[in-house]
C-alpha cells in the first residue's frame, strides 16, 4: 500500500491544502494528513480543533485520515507507516525551503520519499498567513478555505 504523509500546521487548512490532498489521493492508496507541532509558531487554531474540521471535509472520502503529531516528521512518518512525504509547492522559495526539509527528512528516514505537487495556479497566492491576518481583522475569507472559520477570540 502506498501511503503518503501530508505534514504541516494547517493553521488553517487551505483550499490550497485541499487541492494537494485530492491530487494526491490519485497518486496514493492513503494521503495521512498529519497536522505537527511547530514548536517556533504559536497557533492561530487549536490542533484539535484544526483536526476535527478537516476529519469532516474527507468524511466521505475513506482514503484520506487526519491525525496530529509530535515530534520529527520523518520519525512519524515510520509510526505511520508512510513512505511518502506529499508537499505542496507555490513558487521558487517555497522549493528552496521544501527541498532543505526533504534532505534532512532522507537523513533521519532515508526510506522516505518526498513527492512535490505544484500548486494549481488559481490557488497559488493562498497561504495560511494571508488567510489568519484577513481573519484576525474580520475579513471574509470563506473563498479561501474549505469551511467556517470560527470568530477570531483575540
């Protein structure tokens, strides 16, 4: 079975997110998407909150699971079983990023394959930052994301 492991804050989850995850579900048996601690980012959302509204955005969807984590990606990813990463790429600095992480990942898991999608370009100017600063000053940013995010408490 191919598994692969779409790490990341998802703070929150995007339609860019999401257009990764049904792309990668023709590519895989099971896409994990496995929502990590980032232990320099303070959250936006709570991780269990996060959790629960992607769980419901694949509930009909039986190939795509959502789960948290702690630690090393590469690390989770053995527990997992997942000898695929599946990232997401927008442009040239996101690559230069990405392409640091899949080494150090190989390093400490060399099973495990990084497997870059390139963005739809529609979705490209999507990111989780843009999206948490409309929020956090009352933006609408339904066009954005595949659900309600809840009022901003801050």
């Amino acid at each position: 079975m191919r598994i692969a492991l779409f790490p990341g804050s998802f703070d929150p989850f995007t339609n860019g997110h999401l257009d990764v995850v049904r792309r990668g579900t023709v590519l895989f048996d099971k896409v994990i998407i496995a929502i990590g601690n980032n232990s320099s980012k303070n959250r936006y959302l709570p991780v269990e909150q996060m959790t629960e509204m992607i769980a419901e955005v694949f509930r009909d969807e039986p190939r795509v699971e959502v789960q948290s984590y702690k630690g090393l990606t590469a690390d989770y990813a053995r527990e997992a079983g997942a000898r695929f990463l599946l990232r997401g790429l927008r442009n040239t600095t996101d690559f230069e990023y990405e392409n640091t992480i899949a080494q150090a990942n190989r390093h400490v898991n060399p099973e495990l394959e990084t497997v870059f999608l390139i963005t739809s370009p529609a979705l490209a100017a999507i990111s989780s930052t843009i999206i948490r600063e409309i929020h956090r000053f009352g933006g609408n940013v339904d066009d954005f994301v595949p659900f309600r995010l809840p009022a901003f408490e801050g």
